[in-house]
C-alpha cells in the first residue's frame, strides 16, 4: 500500500483554488490512486454544521477560532486519519493555514493562541509524539487583493468573511505569507493572477515535482 498523502490548498477568498482542486484529484484518479475530496471548514455531518454557524452567525474572535479548530478534529479524526491510513491521497481545500490567515492575520487574533490549539487539534495517534500532523504540501494561490476582490464581486452573495473589505484580505493575504516563509518546504507558491490554464501547470508542476503525479 502506498502512503497516504495530505495536500491542502489555500488563498483568500476569490483566489480561483476550487477548479484547480477538482482537476487535480482527476489527476490522481486517472492515476490510479483513491482520493477523498473534502474541504474545511467541513467534511463531516458535523463540521459543515459548524461551518454553516462560521460563515453566517456573528460571534467573538475566540468562538470563532475555536469553532474553526472543533471543525477541524471533527474531521481529522473522522475523515482525513482514516483516509491517510488507508494510504488515500486527501486533498483539502483550506486547513490550519487559513485559522492562522483569516483568524490571526484578518481579525488579529492572538498568534499564540492559535499555535496552542493547533497542537492540541493536529496531535494524532498516527504521528510520533512530540509531532503534529500537517499537510505534507500546502498548494497557495497567492493572489493580488484587488483581483481576487474583482473576482468575487461577480461571483455570488458573499458569507460573512467575503463581505469583509479589502483591507482584511490584505491581512489575511500578509496571514499566508507570514506562514509560508515560517515553513518554506511544505508551500508551493502559486502565481494565481495568471490565466487559469498556466495556473493549473504550475499546480500540475508542484505536484510532479515531488514525484508524486507522473
Ligand atoms: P471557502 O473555502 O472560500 O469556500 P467557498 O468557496 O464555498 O466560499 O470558504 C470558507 C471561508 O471560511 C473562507 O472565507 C475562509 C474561512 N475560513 C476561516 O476563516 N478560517 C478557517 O480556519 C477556515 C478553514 C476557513
């Protein structure tokens, strides 16, 4: 059995992950390996309930924060460890990175809270003590604000996140980049202002580079 491979993506809102999400586990399909689709937050029963009081009920930036994390185990335990277990490949649109980008970078919740949940929530039995389970690669679109926020505009009635100005996105944005360069080996920086089709190779290039598509 091969191993389990847990690939995440990330952007702020309107960075254009979703398509590129959905064709790459068409890849890994066409592959030959099993893939479990899923996003965050969300994933189980209960965590899209969560999601459905995160992205539409105001609340404190603790609540919020933990309602992120509460998704979050929720899941993992659920879906994501089993899956990896089986030696699956989980591709996950959003994860950790976007509680420290949206809740630490966009509301300005403290960093150091987030670090603590994050330990708790990512510890699992499958990972040697001491250690946390992560993404083995976090697939970012980084994006400029004013396009992603174009982008958007013509999309859809915008959640409670979407509806935030621009000045939060460019904290968030600032949110991911403070991440990336704190773990430079998990990240493969997107250029997602480009063409979708010139997106997608350099998703493509990410993963192939790792050996892990042919
Ligand atoms: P998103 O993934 O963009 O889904 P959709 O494309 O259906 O809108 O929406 C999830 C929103 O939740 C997004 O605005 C970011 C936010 N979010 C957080 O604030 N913290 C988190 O930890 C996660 C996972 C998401």
């Amino acid at each position: 059995m091969s191993q389990g491979l847990f690939v995440t993506f990330e952007g702020i809102d309107g960075a254009g992950k979703s398509s590129h999400v959905d064709a790459l586990a068409q890849a890994f399909r066409a592959s030959g390996r099993p893939v479990v689709l899923t996003r965050e937050p969300g994933g189980t029963p209960l965590a899209e309930q969560l999601r459905g009081l995160a992205l539409n009920t105001a609340m404190d930036p603790l609540t919020e924060a933990l309602v992120m994390f509460a998704a979050r185990r929720d899941h993992l335990v659920q879906v994501i460890e089993p899956a990896l277990a089986r030696g699956d490949v989980v591709l996950c649109d959003r994860f950790t990175d976007a509680t420290f980008a949206y809740q630490g970078g966009g509301r300005g919740f403290d960093l150091d809270v987030l670090a603590q949940l994050e330990r708790w929530v990512q510890s699992v039995e499958a990972v040697p003590a001491g250690q946390l389970r992560q993404p083995h690669l976090t697939v970012w679109f980084d994006v400029p604000v004013d396009v992603a926020a174009g982008r958007l505009a013509a999309a859809r009635v915008p959640d409670r996140f979407e509806a935030q100005p621009r000045e939060f996105f460019r904290r968030v944005a600032a949110g991911y980049a403070q991440r990336a360069a704190a773990d430079p080996q998990r990240f493969a920086r997107i250029d997602g202002a480009q063409p979708r089709e010139a997106v997608w190779l350099q998703v493509l290039e990410a993963v192939r580079g790792r050996g892990w598509l042919p």
